[in-house]
C-alpha cells in the first residue's frame, strides 16, 4: 500500500504504482484538468511521474509560480519545434522558462523580422492542435551524444560533453519533436492555448562574448486568452512607462557611451535621489542607526579576509597601488567590519547599528546593462548591526518593520523569500543551521508567509529577501535581510561580556532601497513619472499668461522658494495653452496661473496634475497645503 500526504495533511492509498495525474483524478476531473505539474517530496515533477513508494504530494497550477514554470517549459518547446519545422537548418541551443515567460536561444543564418515571429506563431497553434503527448525518455551520456550527432545539434553535444562519464540524460519529446531537456513538462501540448511571440534579441552563447551571437526569441504564454490579452496590455503600459524614456524626457538622468554602466544623474535626477537619502536617514536615525562613511578602494588582503576575492573576484574591479593590489569595493561590508574593530565594544554597546549610503562597483557584461536597473556602478543603502546571540530575533524583527515602513511609503505591496545556504559558502554548516533558523523563526512569529527558496544564499548567510509589486503587477528584488556568523569570525570581530571576557558578535547585513539606481528605476515605472508632491525634482511651476503679469509671478516665486519648495517659473512668450500643455508633460504636481483676475485679487488660480482645475486660492492657503502634503508624503 503506497500512502499520499496531500498539501491539506490529507492521506490518500494507492494499492499499486500511480502517477500525480491519476492522484489527482481520483480526486476529482476538474481537479485533474487544472494542474499543470506537481510537488513530490518537495521537487517539482512531470504529472507523469511515476511515485511508488509513501510520498508527500502538492498539485501546481498555472497560478503558482513553479506551475507557470512547468507550462512555460512547454511552450518553448512547442516555439522550437516550430522554429525546426519552418527553418530545419535551425540549430538549437538553450530554451528555459524565465520569470515572464520563455526563450530560446537559436543558431539560424536567417535574420528573423517580426513577420517570421507571426509564421512560428502559427505553427504553434497548428502543433497545440495536433495535440502530441510529452514523453520523456533517459539515455546514456554516450547514446545521447550519438543521437544529438545524429540530429545535427552541436550545441546540446556540447552541453552533453560538459556533463559526468555515466550520467543519464533525459530528453523530451512530443510528435516528431526531441530535445534534450531536464523538465519537467505538461504531460500534453494541448494545455497551451494562448501565447505570443514578443521579440527577439542577441544573445552569445553561454554569454560569453568570444562565443558565436545567437537568436533569442522571446515569448509568453497562457491557458486562456483573456489572460493573454491582459498581459499585452500590461506590456504596453510598461512600455509608457519605460524608466529609461521618461528618464530621458523628464531630464532624470543619462548613460553615455563614454560611461556604459555607469549612469549620469542631471540635476532633476539628483533632486530625487537626494529626496530618497533624506527619508533614509530620517527613519533610520529615528530606529537607532549611525551612519558611517568608508573608502571605495581597499587593499587586496582586507578582500581575501572577507572571501571576496576567492569568490567574487570576476565581479570586482581591481587595480594596482604601490605593487600593491586592490579592489574597488562592491559591497560596503568589509568596510563596516573596520569600523567596528575601531575600539573595543563593550555588551552594554549592543546592538550597533551601523548605517552607510555607499558607492558600490561591480563588473557587469555589457549585454546585462539595462537603463538603471542593471548598471556596474550604483549606491546601495546598506547597514549592519551588531548585536548579542539573544537579541537576533528582535533585530530581525525591527528590520522588517522598518523595511514594511519604507515599502507602504512607496504605495508598494510585497512577498518574502527566505533564501537557505547555497552550494558555495563560508563557514560551518551547524552555524548556517541555526542562521535559517532564527530567520524563520522571526518570521513566523510575525506571522509573515513566505517561500523557501533553496540554495539560494549569499556565500556567506542566509537571507530574507523582499520582492515589491508595482502597479503593473511585475516584482522587483529590492530589500534584503542577511543573518551572518562567518564575517564576525573572519575578522575576528568580538565585544566586551558581562563576565569580562571576549565574545564574538552576531551581524544582520540589510538594506532597503537596495541599489538606489534601481529603486529610482522602479518608482519612474511605479509612478509613470507622476512622482509624489514630496519627491517630484519640480513641485510647482508658475505660468504667467503674459510679460504683463512677470512681476506678479516672480514674487510668487520667491515666497514658494523661501517657503523650501522648488518651484519653476515658466517666462516664455507662449500661449498660457501651451505652457500647460507643457508642463503637464513634464509631470510636475502644480501648475500656478496667474492674470489679469489673479493681480487683481492678490490671489492665484491653481491646478492639479492629476485632478485638473482647484480653481483659486490665496498663496498662503495653498502654500500651507504643500506643506501638509509634503509632510505626510502623501
């Protein structure tokens, strides 16, 4: 008798060898035509795989992120075997589900225009119409070569050659279509009822630029068009909002060719990113932090003492100083370590926490560089806090609250991941045991769901990470909490007991913001440009409707200046129409009319970019409403 655990603690016996599938009809058929892959034991699997001993059993869905994986796994099969029928000289390289969808990489001479993206389309439907069954099959690494050969596919050859002597090799296949794939996959390509083909991009392979430039096609697909057809809709709303277009039209910032990766903030662009470090360091001087201030470049030994340099060397930039080597620091830790070793700590001085706005340089490859979201030199927000073996729970506790605050500011929603140790890291596995711990620990307490996403670690502790949605519904890494014993014992980091003796402290890593680049990318996006009252680089713009009434509007102007707002007077010899047309383009918050009436009554005619015409006020009415919206961040 095989006994099912289901996700509910439900037991269900199978007298004989059964499948996820069979499960889940036993259960019911709307069940059964719902699930698109399942758990068992914890690995996500085929439907079709066959379970004969006692199991724990969860069904996925399209609505569960490892069941958009496992449909989306099929969908780029079901593009490939397109591609292959249309262009058989093809050859096809990697194909996975990506967090929006799926691609393939593919070797084809033909340079493939949006036409040809409308052709595989078509084929597509013909193949979901077709209907073929998945099927997967293992082989030896030696049969699996030789049929790779066979099929003229050097790529998976290569990838099946990097593999250990005596592997077995699974491959995948649905009508005259086989691939080498790991899965796992629909058990049928029926399922696969509305897609898209968005694009296609360079990509070399094994992103290697030495390597041969192949073509990345890009797609995306649902069970139901509705689905689809607001997911499109979804993308040409990003498309409005695209950080790096309005960027560039609201005179943000800029990345030039004489730097790429390296992004120029204009003097609107600085406003704002002065506006987030200001809120920073309110809050968080409020919680308790000091902020500090460390070098950017520091020597070689300090590298190799925090693990950096054996294990993120390829990231880092290095130069030579004296016959000396150093780095340009890509994290602020090692940094902070230093100063914590600056005097001895006494117990009664924990927790420390330690808050730093720091500059930060990491090698990125070029084809990675994406606008402020991906660049190779950013400003993170990063602290750190020492503190007693029984204070963790506590200062993890006061980190998320602190984290929870930052995110409701933003109007932004969020999930959590606890990310466990990965297979590279420092440190003793009992010390790394009793790190997750304590962080799940924490956040049940909270009463906070999260995922577990294994293996995912920094090299050096476990991490909560904070996944932000914005109003489009996509998710952004952005914060995150590291719970760390190996730095404190590679820098033989230690505190002052109450016995008199020498301890070693416990360190959280944590930041907020995260990159500040990145964050500013996202709330462009979030925002669409339309920035609060309180962030926008111009509050108020004055428009005069002639030169008549100039002495009027400058006086505006002043007393909106000396009040601390920052103001803009627009003196062209334009149509008022266009200057409101104008200025609503560039998104500032307030527009201030003033004429004829307005001199007349000492008064101002105001209107709102986002509800139109107020209608009018008297200066001081409104300049106190400013303040109050400005205060409360509204």
């Amino acid at each position: 008798m095989i006994k099912i655990e289901l996700k509910d603690g439900t037991i269900k016996e199978f007298e004989q060898q059964t499948t996820a599938l069979d499960i889940a009809y036993s259960i019911s058929d709307g069940l059964a035509r719902a699930v698109v892959g399942a758990k068992i034991n914890g690995e996500v699997k085929d439907l079709m795989t066959k379970i004969d001993s006692d199991s724990k059993l969860e069904f996925l869905k399209f609505d569960d992120i490892d069941g958009k994986d496992v449909f989306w796994h099929t969908s780029t099969h079901i593009m490939a075997q397109a591609v292959k029928r249309l262009f058989p000289e093809a050859k096809l390289a990697i194909g996975p589900a990506i967090e929006n969808g799926f691609y393939y990489d593919i070797d084809l001479e033909h340079r493939l225009t949006p036409e040809d993206l409308e052709k595989i389309e078509q084929e597509m439907k013909k193949i979901v119409k077709e209907g073929f069954d998945v099927e997967r099959f293992e082989l030896s690494r030696e049969e699996s070569i030789k049929l790779m050969k066979e099929m003229k596919e050097e790529y998976k050859v290569e990838l099946i050659e990097a593999l250990e002597e005596g592997s077995t090799i699974s491959f995948y296949k649905q009508g005259e279509f086989v691939d080498l794939c790991a899965g796992p996959h629909l058990p049928t390509v029926k399922k696969v009822k509305a897609f898209k083909l968005l694009s296609v991009a360079g990509a070399y392979w094994r992103a290697d630029q030495n390597n041969k430039m192949l073509q990345r096609i890009y797609g995306i697909a649902f069970e139901k068009k509705k689905d689809l057809d607001e997911h499109l809709h979804m993308l040409e709303e990003a498309k409005l909002r695209d950080h790096r277009k309005l960027g560039k039209e609201l005179e943000l910032f800029t990345i030039l060719e004489e730097g790429p990766g390296f992004p120029f903030f204009l003097p609107k662009g600085t406003i704002l990113k002065n506006k987030l470090l200001e809120y920073w360091r309110t809050i968080h001087r409020e919680d308790g932090y000091v902020e500090i201030e460390t070098p950017i470049i520091l020597n070689r030994k300090l590298w190799e003492t925090s693990g950096h340099w054996f294990n993120y060397k390829e990231n880092m930039y290095t130069v030579e100083i004296d016959e000396e080597d150093y780095a340009i620091k890509p994290m602020n830790c090692p940094g902070c370590m230093l100063a914590y070793q600056s005097k001895m700590r006494s117990y009664r001085d924990l927790p420390l926490k330690m808050g730093e706005i720091g500059r930060v340089h990491r090698h990125e490859l070029s084809g990675a560089l994406h606008g402020l979201m991906r660049v190779r030199a950013f400003t993170q927000d990063d602290a750190h806090i020492f503190m007693l073996p029984e204070q963790i729970k506590d200062e993890i506790k006061g980190v998320v609250a602190l984290i929870d605050k930052v995110y409701k500011t933003f109007g932004f929603s969020y999930h959590l991941e606890l990310s466990t140790r990965p297979e590279k890291f420092l440190g003793e596995i009992s010390l790394w045991d009793e790190a997750e711990a304590n962080l799940k620990s924490a956040l049940e307490e909270l009463d906070m769901p999260f995922k577990i996403n294994e293996g995912d670690g920094a090299f050096y502790g476990p991490k909560i990470d904070f996944h932000l949605r914005d109003c489009l519904g996509r998710t952004w890494q952005c914060g995150t909490i590291q719970l760390d014993y190996q730095m404190p014992e590679r820098f033989d980091l230690s505190y002052i007991g109450k016995d008199g003796e020498k301890h070693r402290p416990v360190m959280i890593h944590r930041v907020a913001f995260g990159s500040i680049e990145r964050f500013i990318g996202i709330l462009i996006e979030h925002y669409a440009g339309k920035f609060p009252l309180w962030l926008s680089p111009v509050q108020v713009k004055i428009l005069p409707i002639s030169d008549k009434f100039m002495d009027y509007a400058k006086s505006i102007e002043n007393k909106l200046f000396n009040e601390g707002f920052r103001v803009e007077l627009d003196d062209r010899a334009e149509k008022i129409g266009y200057k409101i047309r104008e200025a609503q383009l560039e998104k500032v918050p307030y527009m201030i009319i003033v004429g004829e009436k307005e001199l007349n009554e000492g008064s101002i005619s105001v209107r709102s970019r986002d509800l139109g015409d107020l209608g009018s006020d008297i200066i001081d009415s409104f300049i106190d409403k400013l303040k109050e919206d400005d205060i409360n961040k509204r």
